[in-house]
C-alpha cells in the first residue's frame, strides 16, 4: 500500500470518527434520569480507560528515554488499544444517553468549559497524528516517526489526561 493511500485512508476515518463523535455529542441530549442500564457505567469506564491510557503513554515515553524499545513499542500499542476501546465506549455512551449538560456554577463553569473545548478539539486531532505515528513506526521510518511522536505524545497524554478531569468535573464535582 503506497504513502499516499495509507494517509487518505487515516484522513478518511479520522473524518468519520469526528463526524460520528460530533452528531452523538451535539444531536442528543441525555435524558434527566441518566443513562439506561449498563451504560450509566461508561461514564467512569471511559474515565478510567483515559486514564490507563495517560499510564500507558507516560510508561512509554520513560521506557524509549531508557533505549527499552519492546517494552515501549507494547506500552504505546497498548494505549492505542485502550484508547480505542475508550472510543467504542463513548460512542456507545453517547448513542444511548446523549449529552449530560454541565451543572456546575461559579468558577468551575470558567475552568470546564475552556478545559473542555480543549480537550474536544485536541481529541480531533489527536486521531490522525495516532495513526500517522504509528503507522510510521510500524514502517520503520523512525526519524519521521521521532518527529511526528514529539507532538503526538504531549497532545495525546493532554487528551487522557483531560478526559479524566472532564469526568471528575461532569459527574463528580
């Protein structure tokens, strides 16, 4: 498969991840007795799956700063499996419970609604440099996978990191 249809198809569904994420999080509203069933659940399986992820990724990065590359090449595919189920999740989630409107008052509405938006539209983009990173890893073209995982890791732990707090601060706060 050339370059260029490798990227075309990371593009293709990098789109169709965030057109799907979008309409769930925008086009419905949860109902006021929460989410059915099993799914009132997923609000803190998708926590904790984010934050495996920000483990995962953090292990990682001290495992390729140590020259311990099995070890790191496990940790990272590993987050990209977690961070993968984190997604089928919330797309369950949000498919049967819609949206759940933020409550809080006062100062924590100035710090979760930037923290928020951040954190949504790093998510977005954090899609395509995943894929574009490990695609180049599993290429063997390390000088440019180095290069691009220098901004997909900071944005992806942000994103896991994020996530957590976007939880804690949505149903636990």
């Amino acid at each position: 498969m050339s370059d260029r249809l490798v990227l075309q198809t990371i593009g293709a569904l990098s789109l169709a991840v965030v057109l799907v994420v979008g309409y769930l999080v925008l086009g419905r509203r949860a109902d006021h007795d929460g989410a059915p069933g099993v799914a009132a659940a997923l609000p803190l399986v998708n926590a904790c799956l984010n934050a495996t992820s920000a483990a995962l990724l953090t292990a990682g990065y001290v495992f390729i700063r140590r020259r311990h590359v099995t070890a790191h090449k496990a940790c990272m595919v590993s987050a990209l499996l977690v961070s993968t189920l984190f997604l089928v999740s919330y797309v369950v989630y949000h498919s049967l419970a819609g949206s759940r409107p933020f409550g809080g008052q006062g100062w924590t509405r100035a710090v979760y609604f930037p923290l928020l938006v951040s954190h949504i539209v790093l998510a977005a983009a954090i899609v395509p440099l995943a894929l574009v990173t490990v695609y180049r890893a599993l290429q063997g073209s390390f000088a440019r996978h180095v290069r691009i995982a220098r901004w997909t890791l900071p944005i992806w732990l942000y994103v896991s990191v994020t996530g957590v707090l976007v939880y804690w601060m949505l149903y636990r706060l």
